[in-house]
C-alpha cells in the first residue's frame, strides 16, 4: 500500500484540520481531536497531525494512481479552506 507525507508550515494547523474533518464527515468515516485526525475515504486514508506551526498530512492508498488522486483531493481542500495563505506541500 503506497503512502505519501507532507508537513506544511501554517499557523492555523489545528483549524484546518478541523475543517476538513468536519467537511468529510457526513460522507467519510472521520475521528478527530484538535491536534489529530483520521478520515477514511474511498480512494484511502488521511491521518492529519497539527502542531504550533505545522500540519502533516498522512496518505495512504491501494495503489499510485488512488494515491495520486488523494494528493490532489486533500490538498486542493485544504488550499480553499485557507484561502488567505498559500500552503506548500511537498510530498514525500
């Protein structure tokens, strides 16, 4: 099962992941905390982690190209949830 990190700088880390997790929930299988979440969607599975500074973001799936798509999903909510930054993610 491929996976794929990315840590993006953000000082509103805890708020994103709380969006996303609220956003997904009435469709996915979501758990979250204000420093950890977990959503569990089609393509695979999003584990988030927020710190003071920092969000990572966690993907795993059943193959490159579900992985691939999930990069994009994930991040493309996450850069219009915070519209008034720019979020890098450097996926590793």
């Amino acid at each position: 099962m491929p996976d794929s990190r990315a840590v993006v700088t953000t000082a509103h880390a805890s708020r994103y992941l709380q969006q996303l997790c609220k956003h997904w929930a009435h469709k996915f299988e979501t758990e979250f905390t204000l420093t950890v979440g977990r959503i569990v969607l089609t393509i695979g599975e999003a584990r988030l982690a927020a710190e003071a500074e920092t969000l990572t973001v966690a993907l795993s799936a059943s193959d490159d190209a579900a992985l691939a798509q999930l990069r994009d999903v994930v991040a493309s909510h996450l850069e219009r949830f915070a519209f008034r930054e720019t979020l890098r993610f450097e996926w590793t």
